[in-house]
C-alpha cells in the first residue's frame, strides 16, 4: 500500500496575557506605580472577558464543561451549518483571568475562515489583529498524518526523552503535562475508522511565545528534530546487533533513553537506529511545511 502524508496544524489556543494579583513577597516588592499598572491591566482584561462573553451569546453558540471550577468553554457554531469554528475559554484560575481562543486552522474551509474572522469583529476591539499582535500561545499542535501504514508496526524514539506513558499503541515521549509533548497514536481507532491512519503529534504547552512570533519567526526550532521512527522488525535486529536482544521491547515500553542507562551505548544505538528510520520518515521536511503554514496565518493572509 503507498503512503501518503499530510502535515497539518491541528489546534491552536492563543490567549492574552493576564498578571498575578500582587501579593506576598512578590507583591511587597513592587511599588505602587507598578502595583496600579497591574491592577489596570487586570481590569482590561475582566472588561474584554465579559464584552466577549456577551457578544458571544447574541449568536449560536453551546457551553461545555470543563472540569475546572471558575472556568467556562463556549463553542461558537457557524450560522449556516451548525458546525463548531472554535472555542472559547473564559474565566478566572488561581485570581488570573483566562481569555483563550481555541481553533483548528487546518479544519476551516475558506469559508468558515471567513466566518470565524467575522464573529472576531464584534468580540475583540482590533478583531483578528488584537489576536495576532497581543496574543501569547498557550497550546498549538503539529501534526504528521501517515496514512497506508499500521501503528504496530513502527516504534517512536526521541533522542534524550523517556517514554512516560503508553495506553495500548499510544506513545508519549516526555511528560504529557511538559511543555513539548510527541505523541504517536491509532487516528484511525480514535475516530472509530476502519483504515489505516497514524497521527504523529508535537503538542507546545507554553504561555512565553507571542503568537506573532510563533508565526513570523518559530522560535521554537525543529520540534520533531530529534525524533525517529523506526519499524519494529528493525528495532528487533539492532538490538541483536548490540547483542541485546531483550532490548528491543524495554526500548518500546520506556523509549531508548528509559530502557539503556549508559549514555555512551544509547548514542551509538540511536545513530544507527537513524540509519534504519522508516523511508517516510522527513522532520525538517515536515517542520518545513508546518512553517509554512503558519505562515498562512498572518493577518496579512488569514483574512
């Protein structure tokens, strides 16, 4: 069967900024200039919150639960079809106002983009442009989607990372709540689909990147840099190789750097698992195009 890939942007959450009410030794320090700028920005920030709020519920619109107390997710449905363009977090966490826009630029046809910049208008006093120049990114996704190739058969090393955490043929490398998070998973099984779809995710946690440099210049390098897939079969005879046998499963189960605690042997089984990689396997090609469309995102586009 061929293999086809796609890259896509799979989720975006971009929210703005809100500081700390000032208190304890923090706050102590502070003068009451600084102290007065704070509590201004905290009042700007509660005022869009309730202006977006109520913008939002003049259209159509259904409230999700959380599971976070203080904390509300709208989702705005297009006017035509019913369908959701994107969601909305608003609330208040630990004394911080949340405003959070949540969408999937890769799901949005043309002209649902249209409709989503358009319910923009009334929310956000510079529309799309308050998004982009003022908001921080709070999460986004990278998506590789390989098609024509069975989960079982591939194992995901990244190089330097444990294997945290694995449910059935879901793979995580590194800490599911860190601020870099690769995933590999059966789409397919989620979506309760008969083919044969894997998902490749890199999932950013960070509220330090202004979402117009993510976009203009990502910062953030190569997020699938130091990752590679490698067919089990492979696996199994590299780790002969190294007289090892055993190996091979300890590697599946807790990653290259769980599973060989000499850092010397892990170095030399990675290079030559890199010399193995599956032949689909392209991360600067695949950064590339996630550049690319991010690219696509500037206001200067994305309208």
């Amino acid at each position: 069967m061929t293999v086809k890939i796609e890259t896509k942007l799979d989720k975006l959450v971009i929210g703005f900024k809100c500081p700390p009410i000032p208190k304890g030794e923090w706050g102590a320090k502070l003068t009451e200039e600084e102290k007065h700028v704070i509590h201004s920005q905290r009042a700007e920030n509660l005022a869009l919150m309730r202006h977006i709020e109520k913008m939002i519920k003049l259209g159509k619109h259904f409230v999700q639960k959380t599971g976070q107390k203080g904390l509300r997710r709208y989702c705005v449905l297009s006017e035509f079809t019913d369908k959701p363009l994107f969601y909305v977090q608003l609330g208040n966490i630990g004394g911080v106002w949340v405003i959070n826009f949540e969408w999937n630029p890769t799901k949005l046809s043309w002209e649902e983009q249209g409709e989503f910049l358009a319910n923009l208008q009334p929310m956000l006093y510079d529309h799309y442009d308050e998004l982009y120049y003022k908001g921080v990114v709070s999460h986004a996704e990278f998506a590789v989607d390989v098609y024509g190739v069975d989960i079982s058969d591939l194992v995901l090393i990244e190089k330097g990372r444990k294997t945290y955490s694995k449910t059935g043929t879901t793979t995580y490398s590194g800490l599911r709540g860190s601020p870099h998070v690769l995933t590999v998973y059966n789409k397919a099984k989620q979506l309760s689909l008969s083919e044969l779809w894997v998902r490749i995710e890199v999932r950013i946690k960070r509220r330090d990147i202004p979402f117009r440099q993510l976009v203009e210049e990502t910062p953030i390098g190569n997020p699938f840099g130091n990752a590679i897939i490698v067919d089990v079969k492979q696996l199994q005879l590299i780790a002969a190789e190294f007289g090892k046998p055993e190996l091979a499963t300890h590697i599946m189960e807790l990653g290259l750097n769980g599973a060989v605690k000499n850092k010397q042997l892990r170095l030399k089984i990675f290079s030559r698992l890199q010399e193995v990689a599956v032949e689909w396997w392209k991360p600067e090609q695949f950064w590339s195009q996630h550049q690319a469309l991010l690219k696509g995102l500037h206001p200067h586009q994305y309208k």
